[in-house]
C-alpha cells in the first residue's frame, strides 16, 4: 500500500528523523525541503526515499551534521570550497551563495566545491542561480559504489555523475538541464527488478559484460557474486561526458575520484564544478536574452511529432509535476515508507 501525503506534513516527519539524527531543527528542515522538493518535481529517487540511506550514513560517521562549507580559497573569481561531509542540501546552498555573490560582483565565478555529502537534485542550485539571473553550469561526480560502466568496459566503474545548465530567460520561465549520465537511475533498476519487468535494451550490461534487460543484474549480486553495470547515455558521447564530470567536479575539485573496489559504506559524496556567468557584466544581456527568447519560441512553435503534447524545453516537466504533487499530494511507495519509519526508529522517533 502506497502512501500520499501533503509535501508539508512529509517534510514535518522527515525533519523529525533528521533532528533525531543529530541535525539542529534548521537543518533539517532545509534538508528535508528540498527532499520534498525533489518528490515535487517527480524525481522521487532523489526525494525522501534517500533518508535511510543519510541516517545510515550519519550513524557510520560518513555523513556530519551541522557542518558548514570551508572556504580554503577565496580570490573573487574563483573559489575553492570544502562540504566537510555536511548535508550537501545545506553545504551546496551555502556554497551557491557565496559564488553566486561573487559573479554578481565580477561577472563570474568558478567554484570548486569536494566532500560534500549527497547534493541531491542538482538542479536546486542552478534554479538557485537562474533566479538571480545569473547562468549556472555544474559537473557532479559520485563518490559511492561504481554503479556506471565505461563504454567498452564489462563493470561499474564510476557513479552516475549528473550534470547541469541552468539558463535564465527573460519573461519566461527557465531552461533547467539537470541529467545523470548513467541511461537510467539505479534506483528505477530496483523498481523494475522488484515488479519483476525487463527493461529497455542499451541500459545494462551483465557481470560479464554482455548487454542484458535484465534488471536485477544491478540489484543483486550475481552467480560470480559481481554486479553487472547500468551504460551511459548517448554511448560513448554520454560516457564523456561522464568521465568529465569525474575529472570537473571530483578531481579538479580536490574532492577525489573513484578508484578503488566497492566498499559497504552508505555516504554518498559529491565533488561538484560550479560555473556562474553574470549575462549583465558580460555586456550581451540585451542580445541574449532577445536571441534566447526568439529561439525557445522557434523551438516550441514547431510542428509536434506524433504521440507528443507540446515540445517542451528543460526544466518544463518538473515544473508542471509540481503543480500537480502540490494540490494531490506526494505518493510514497509502501517499501520506501516503511524503510523511512525504520529508519526514524534506529534513532529513536517513535511510530
Ligand atoms: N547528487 C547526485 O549524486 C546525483 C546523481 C545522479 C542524478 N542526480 C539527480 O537525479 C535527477 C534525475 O536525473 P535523471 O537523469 O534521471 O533525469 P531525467 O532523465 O528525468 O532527465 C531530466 C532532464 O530532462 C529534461 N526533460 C525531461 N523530459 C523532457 C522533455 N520531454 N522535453 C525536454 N526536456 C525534458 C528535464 O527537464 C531535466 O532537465 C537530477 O535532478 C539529477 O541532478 C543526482
């Protein structure tokens, strides 16, 4: 049995869990909105779902309450940030402010940002900029089990390392990219292995390496007692993009890089690049916005392929899913549900 809720009375409980974890109530409750949030949107595996997994991780000492970001360098136009394993929902805002003030002042601003524990949905901080007018542009890497492999390679060798544009638009609302550059969430391979589906081909190889639609290759240790591996997208274009993000936002970072076995820790860290561009410093912001309004308006007055609604830009299907989770509600999964009461019981909210 699934579960709905208003987004204010979940995020009421998730708070409660997190400050029973250790979070002053101000904390939590910022982690937890912008958990909701991520439910709102429609992505819900990077919504209250991830609660067992923080709770598990502040209980292992890999995630730090209360931390607050460190700044180690500091010269206008660039800055170089450390997460101290705080809640990545807190350190990265904290970080988008500080770079976002900067930009405004010199027209940009390059942030590095290591060891921040999960940032969530990566397009928080890029509506963060965009509401300032600013372009925001941000390459994620994941420090946590290698679920992606290389193209041409038979295992999981790094995360699903997302990336992001955000692009204000003058009179419109926003183009907010926001992808993992795995094909597929590997929180959707446990769904689909749970309901027992096959999914799309080009998704995920075997622990040998061969293709498979077979989910539960990613979800289950198999008979060699190795995973298989989710693929990129957009083949070897995609796993570009995906060693970028690794070398962009884990090692120019400092925040490190994943190169080792998988181990059994449940943190999750995030090395993230930021790069903040003021359109008004840079002396094009009449252009650009004309030229951007005039080319989302060819774009979207096309003609529409069969089987679609309307050509939609980035950021327009989250949106339009908020509106609707708003008045009806979020749905959790019965398993979620009962993972995040577990959860709130390891450290003491009673059911
Ligand atoms: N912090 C982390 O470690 C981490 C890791 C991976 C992913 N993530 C987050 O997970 C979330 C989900 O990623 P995903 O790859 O599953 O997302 P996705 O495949 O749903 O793609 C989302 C992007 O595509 C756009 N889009 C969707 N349908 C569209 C359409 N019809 N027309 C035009 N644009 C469209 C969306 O607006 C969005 O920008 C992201 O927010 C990402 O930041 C975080």
């Amino acid at each position: 049995m699934s579960k709905t809720l208003q987004a204010q009375d979940l995020q009421t409980q998730v708070a409660t869990i997190l400050v029973a974890a250790g979070s002053t109530p101000a904390e939590a409750d910022k982690v937890a909105a912008n958990l909701v949030l991520a439910n709102l949107s429609g992505h819900d595996s990077h919504g209250v779902g991830m609660v067992p997994r923080y709770v598990d991780a502040v209980l292992e000492g890999g995630l730090t309450p209360n931390a607050a970001v460190k700044v180690n360098l500091d010269i206008g136009t660039m800055l170089a940030l450390d997460g101290q394993r705080g809640y990545g929902q807190v350190v990265g805002e904290q970080a988008m402010r500080l770079g976002m003030e900067r930009a405004k002042q010199h027209g940009s601003c390059i942030m590095t940002l290591g060891n921040a524990h999960h940032l969530g949905r990566i397009g928080h901080f890029a509506e963060m900029a965009v509401a300032e007018g600013l372009v925001s542009l941000h390459f994620v890497n994941v420090l946590s089990r290698p679920v992606v492999a290389p193209w041409g390679g038979a295992d999981g060798r790094f995360g699903t390392n997302p990336c992001c544009i955000g692009v204000p638009l003058q009179g419109k609302e926003p183009f907010i990219l926001d992808f993992a550059t795995s094909r597929v969430a590997q929180g959707k391979m446990r769904v689909a292995h749970n309901k027992g589906i096959q999914v799309e081909p080009g998704t995920l190889i075997d622990e040998h390496g061969n293709p498979t639609t077979d989910p539960g290759v990613v979800v289950v240790p198999q008979s060699n007692g190795l995973f298989g591996a989710l693929m990129t997208f957009g083949e070897h274009k995609g796993y570009g993009m995906a060693v970028a993000c690794e070398l962009l936002g884990g090692a120019l970072s400092g925040g490190g890089t994943w190169h080792r076995p998988t181990d059994q820790a449940r943190a999750v860290v995030n090395g993230m690049l930021t790069i903040l561009i003021d359109p008004r410093k840079l002396g094009t912001q009449e252009k650009f916005a004309e030229e951007a309004d005039a080319f989302v308006n060819w774009l979207q007055n096309g003609p529409v392929a069969p089987g679609f609604e309307a050509v939609q830009i980035a950021g327009e299907p989250e949106r339009a899913t908020r509106v609707v989770r708003k008045v009806e509600g979020v749905t959790v999964d019965d398993q979620t549900w009962q993972e995040i009461l577990a959860a709130g019981k390891k450290v003491g909210v009673a059911t």
